[in-house]
C-alpha cells in the first residue's frame, strides 16, 4: 500500500520511499546489525528515539497511526529513519 502524496511530491516518491537493491542492502550489511522481530511488535514508537536506519529484510511492517487502520505497507529493501 503506497501512500497518497500531494502533486508537489510525486515526483519525490524515489525519494522518500526508497527500495534499495540486493548490492545496496550488501553494503550497508556491515554498518548494522541484523534483528528479528515476533509478528506484531513495534519496530518503531511515534515519539520515541529510534536507532537510525532500519531496512527490512524480510517480512512486512505497517505504518498506523495509534488505534487506525494501516496508511503504508513496507516489504523487504525499504529503509525509514
């Protein structure tokens, strides 16, 4: 599920939401570390610190808004900050 962006960042899409390819997620590899996560859990929390960049390797995440349904689906390759 793509998120509905106004005209003015359309053309940013790549941008904002990037899918990064196999020789991409390779070499950031070595400045991470790989985490699993039981279905259901927080990846991230609105007001809370995250540990920087996370990309998803498998798997699915939804971004929701407190007690609302999902607005954004990421799938393996997407990164968010």
């Amino acid at each position: 599920m793509e998120p509905t962006l106004p005209p003015s960042l359309e053309s940013r899409r790549d941008q904002l939401f990037p899918t990064l390819t196999s020789a991409e997620i390779a070499r950031l590899h070595r400045f991470g570390t790989e985490r699993s996560l039981a279905a259901g859990s927080a990846l991230v929390t609105a007001g809370t610190t995250t540990p920087g960049l996370q990309v998803m390797l498998s798997g699915q995440a939804s971004v929701a808004p407190r007690n609302e349904a999902a607005v954004m689906t990421y799938g393996p390759g997407r990164g968010a900050q």
